[in-house]
C-alpha cells in the first residue's frame, strides 16, 4: 500500500517535472471545459438562436400624419329656399364656372367630350343622356357630387366653390343640358341643409403642421430666454443703485420673478399695482415672503428700480 501511495506520488512529480506530462494533464482538462461548454450550448440552443434574431417592429404600429397648410375658411350660410331656384343671376354665375372648371371634360355642350375627356375611364358624363347617374340629377345629387366627388374617377370634390356657387353651376347643367332633370322633394333640401350644414355656415379654423408650430413657439421662447439674459445683465450693471440690495433681498428665483414681471406690465402703472400684484403671489411670481416686511419707503425704492429695469 505505502509502496502504490509512493508510486503515485513520483508520477505526478514527474508530471509536474516532465514538460510532455505536463501536457498530458492539459489535455483532459481542456477536453472536460470543452464538453461542459458544449453540452451547454446544445441545451442552450433554442434560446441562443432566438436571441440572435433581432427583432423587427412593423413600422405601422406608429403612422405621423403631419397637418397641412389650411387657410381659415368662412362659408357663409345661405337661404335655401331662395337658392334652390334658378334664378337668373344664379344661372349666368353658374355658366362662368361651368365654363372655367367643368368644360375642358364635360365639354361646352355638356355631351362630355370636352379636350380633356380623351382617355379618361369612366369617361366624363355625358349630361344629355339619362343613363346610369351615380348621384342623379336632382340639385341636391350634383351638390353631393360636387361636394364629394366621384372618386376613383377623374370627377375630384370641387368642395373649394362656396355652396352658392355649387348651387349657380348645379341651376346651369340642369337647365342648360340634362333633359328633365329630377326636381327635389321637400325632404331632400331638408336632407342636404343637415348634411351640409348650409343655413348655419361654416367656420374653420386656419391651420399649420405642427412642426411649423413648434418652431414658432421654440423661437418665441427663445426671444424670452435671452430677453431675461440681458435683464439679468443690466441688473449687475446697476448693482451701485439703492434698489440693487432691497431687490435682491425679496427675490427668491430670479428668473422667474423677471420672466413674472416682463409678461405681466400692468404693474408699471402705478406703485399700488406693483405691490398688490407681487403681495398677492408670492412664491409663484419668484418672490419671497420678506416682501412683506418692507416698509414704505423700500417699496418705492424697489418699485423705482424695477422700473429702471424693465
Ligand atoms: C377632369 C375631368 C372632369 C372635370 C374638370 C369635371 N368633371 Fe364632372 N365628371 C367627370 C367624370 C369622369 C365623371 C364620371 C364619374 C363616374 O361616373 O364615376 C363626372 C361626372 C359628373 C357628374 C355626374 C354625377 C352622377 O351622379 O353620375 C356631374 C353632375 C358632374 N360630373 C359635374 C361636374 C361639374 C359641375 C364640374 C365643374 C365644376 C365637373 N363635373 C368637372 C370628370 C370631370
């Protein structure tokens, strides 16, 4: 037994002596770490080949529509029961229009062969003919084609003309060229002054892309930011004044008390105004509560001051 024990012992002191041993030992170490590595992969496998992917987010998910450019529009109301008649003022303002925007496709004589009806699928009405009206040919079904559209066709909304001129081209088309055209029921000018809000008129409000808002108010700010610097300067500047000290002495945030005085000048009116409007908000307006120990006289070197400043 002494003599194994003995053995052993000398062999691995000749490992350690024997450099080619040495690397013998090496070896199974290397091949133990590298099973374990690799029996941990294999197991791992799933979740290693998921996390390689990266992941793709469809783009959908958020769409940013910008707003567009829009001018305030002010539709005015208008008195259907007068409008719904072909006047004749109606009637010739109606054959102006036609001519300028309907006629390059409907044509002249309304027979839709107008210079650019060529190609157009469907082809543009032909107002002769009593077949297959999507709208018809009652006032209130052109004012919805005119309002509307006919999209995909070539027929876009001519929502731009103000309801009396939708009216004016509606009173030239039916008169001029659609034979017997449909006459309206009392429900449906009834229906058409609802849908389109006609009697009420309409006001919208002007609208611009956001962006172009918020670099007008970056901008504005901005302006206010470097208005308060310059005040900040000038207040330095005058630090030899009496109000230099009593100023400091109220003023709690200085940014805020001067961004508080700027916006608001009703204050420079008089000396009551100024100490009511600090008096009453102290801690919002950048003042502090020794305000309220000022006496009569410092109040008026202080108002004096801030006058000077602003
Ligand atoms: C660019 C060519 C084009 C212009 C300009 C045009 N239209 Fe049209 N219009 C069409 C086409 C195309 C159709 C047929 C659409 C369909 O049947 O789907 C149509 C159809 C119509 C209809 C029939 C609606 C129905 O119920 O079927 C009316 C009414 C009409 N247009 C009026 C006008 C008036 C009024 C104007 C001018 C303010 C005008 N269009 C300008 C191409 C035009």
């Amino acid at each position: 037994m002494k003599e194994v024990v003995k053995e052993m012992t000398k062999r691995t002191e000749q490992a350690f002596v024997n450099p080619g041993a040495r690397f013998g030992l090496l070896y199974i170490y290397v091949l133990i770490v590298g099973v374990i590595i690799g029996l941990y992969y294999v197991s791992n496998l799933e979740n290693i080949s998921r996390q390689s992917v990266p992941p793709v987010l469809p783009d959908t998910t958020v769409t940013v529509t910008e707003l567009t450019v829009k001018k305030a529009v002010s539709v005015p109301p208008v008195i259907l029961s007068e409008i719904s008649k072909p006047s004749p003022n109606l009637v010739s303002e109606g054959e102006k229009i036609y001519k300028t925007n309907c006629a390059s496709c409907h044509g002249d004589k309304g027979a839709g062969d107008g210079p650019a009806a060529t190609g157009l699928n469907p082809p543009p009405r032909d107002f002769l003919s009593k077949e297959n009206w999507v709208n018809g040919t009652k006032l209130s079904g052109i004012y919805k084609t005119l309002e509307e559209g006919l999209l995909p066709s070539a027929m876009i909304a001519y929502d731009f003309l103000l309801p009396e001129q939708k009216f004016a081209v509606a009173h030239y088309i039916r008169q001029t060229f659609i034979p017997d055209a449909e006459a309206d029921t009392e429900d449906d000018l009834i229906a058409l002054d609802a849908t389109y809000n006609l009697s009420a008129g309409v006001q919208l409000a002007a609208q611009i892309p956001v962006s172009s808002a918020s670099a007008i108010i970056e901008n504005e700010s901005k302006t206010k930011v470097e208005n308060i610097i310059k005040l900040k300067e000038k207040i330095s500047s005058l630090s030899s004044e009496a109000g230099y000290s009593a100023f400091n002495e109220v003023v709690k945030n200085e940014n805020t008390a001067l961004t508080f005085l700027t916006i608001n000048n009703e204050w420079k009116k008089s000396e009551d105004s100024f100490i009511n409007l600090l008096v009453n908000n102290v801690n919002q307006n950048g003042f502090n509560g020794s305000i309220y120990n000022l006496s009569s006289n410092e109040w008026n070197v202080l108002f004096n001051f801030m006058n000077k400043l602003i």
